[in-house]
C-alpha cells in the first residue's frame, strides 16, 4: 500500500491542540492525586499501599509520555537554522535509542551515505526521527531488525526508517499524525503528528508504504544544501 500522507487539515488542529494536551495531562494527575489521598488514609494495608504506589507512578510516567512527546511544538517556532551533517546526527540517534532497541531484541542496522548535508534544527530533527525509530521498534513486540538509511537523491536527501513489523492497514495509515490516534496500550498518539510538523518545518515530505504482517517504510525526505556551502566537522 503506498499513500502520500496529506497533513494541511492536520495542522489546523494544532491551534486546539495545547487545550486537548493539557487535558491529556490532567487525567493522569486527576487520577495520582486520588491514590495519594488513599495512601494518605492511616488504616491502608501494606498490599494497598504498594498496588496505589504503583498507580500512581504508573499515571505520572503517562503524563511524562505525554509532555515529551508534545515537548518539540511547545517550543518557541523561530528555532535556529543550522547546517546539519546526517552522519553525525545518525550518531546521536542512535545513542539515544540503542538502549531501547536492545531491550526489545531489535538490531539497528545503518546506512548513511558520506556528506549528506541539509538545512534544519538538529534537536528536532532528532526528536522526530527518534519518534519514527520508537514507532518502528514498537511495531515488532518479538523484536527484529529496524534498518536506517540515508542517500542523496537528485537534489533531495532521503532518510527511510524500515522495520519488519505488524503493519498497517489502508486506514490505519491515513489516521496517521491524528493528535491521540494510538493503537497501543500505553500510546500517546502525538508521536506522528509532532513528526510530521517537523518534516513540514524543514521543507520536507514523507511517504509511509506498509503492508500487514510485513512492516513499514517511512520514507523522509528533504531539500539537501550543496555540498560547498555545507560546514565540513
Ligand atoms: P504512539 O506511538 O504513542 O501510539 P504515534 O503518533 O507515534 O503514537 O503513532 C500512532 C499510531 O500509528 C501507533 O499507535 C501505531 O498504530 C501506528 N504506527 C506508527 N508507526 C508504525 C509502524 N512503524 N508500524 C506499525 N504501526 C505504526
Ligand atoms: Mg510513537
């Protein structure tokens, strides 16, 4: 299934969308607060203290799930512009995900051309190729190997994040950056949305090719800056 993923009236929600994140926020902490007035009861077993204690760690990592995920488009919009070199933000993707990788018995195998260079803010960048690696990581619960691949194409840098997982129906990849669209038990649904107003940021597009039962392609794409004007680290 290919489908070129439309987000002009997904980012017309964006304005309503820090009321329905701190909505999101405020349940969790609706339901901590309740457990904490319970723990603080004198006559609570030791077997009710501990299952209340777990509650309530349990709502405040949601919480903290939520406002990560969301943390990037918090942020002030006039970030700064800088040239990036995708090997060595590659570098620092995967350092932050390794651990997480690993933990799920999924092998990262990478790929990045040599001086691929583009214009954009490294820490979003990074913040939506981390969301794109989790989701592919997620999407294989028996582990597997998520590929990451960088090249030049014509003028355009491609960046395809590929894993061998559950995959997703027609639907399901038109529901694709939709705030709180989640499949999973313990999902935010902001991971995409926050993503693709990334891409958007940097002049870029993707395109999600998947298929059930086999996995997916998210396939980035981005203006590349020629390689004279690029700084050379
Ligand atoms: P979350 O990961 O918190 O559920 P996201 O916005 O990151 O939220 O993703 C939304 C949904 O899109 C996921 O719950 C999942 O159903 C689907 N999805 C995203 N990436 C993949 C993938 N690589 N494989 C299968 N499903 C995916
Ligand atoms: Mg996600």
């Amino acid at each position: 299934i290919r489908q070129e993923v439309q987000h002009s009236e997904k980012l017309n929600v964006l304005s309503e969308l820090a009321a329905s994140v701190a909505h999101e926020i405020r349940n969790p902490m609706t339901v901590a607060r309740g457990f904490m007035q319970l723990l603080n009861q004198s006559q609570v077993s030791e077997e009710k203290r501990t299952m209340y204690t777990t509650m309530v760690i349990e709502e405040i990592d949601r919480a903290q799930s939520i406002i990560s995920d969301y943390l990037s488009l918090a942020k002030p919009q006039a970030e700064k512009l800088e040239n990036v070199n995708i090997s060595l933000l590659m570098v620092k993707l995967m350092n932050l995900i390794s651990p997480y990788a690993s933990l799920r018995n999924v092998q990262i195998e990478l790929h990045t051309a040599p001086s691929l260079n583009m214009e954009a803010n490294a820490d979003k960048l990074i913040q939506c190729l981390v969301n794109l690696t989790k989701n592919g990581i997620e999407a294989m619960p028996v582990g597997g190997t998520l590929d990451i691949i960088g090249y030049k194409e014509h003028t355009k840098i491609i960046l395809e994040i590929k894993d061998n997982g559950i995959g997703m129906s027609q639907e399901q990849i038109e529901r694709l950056g939709t705030p709180f669209y989640s499949t999973k038990l313990k999902g935010t649904g902001l991971g995409m949305m926050v993503s693709y107003n990334i891409i958007k940021s940097f002049n870029g597009s993707i395109h999600v090719q998947s298929e059930l039962g086999k996995g997916t392609c998210m396939r980035v794409s981005f203006p590349s800056l020629p390689e004279s004007k690029s700084s050379m680290e």
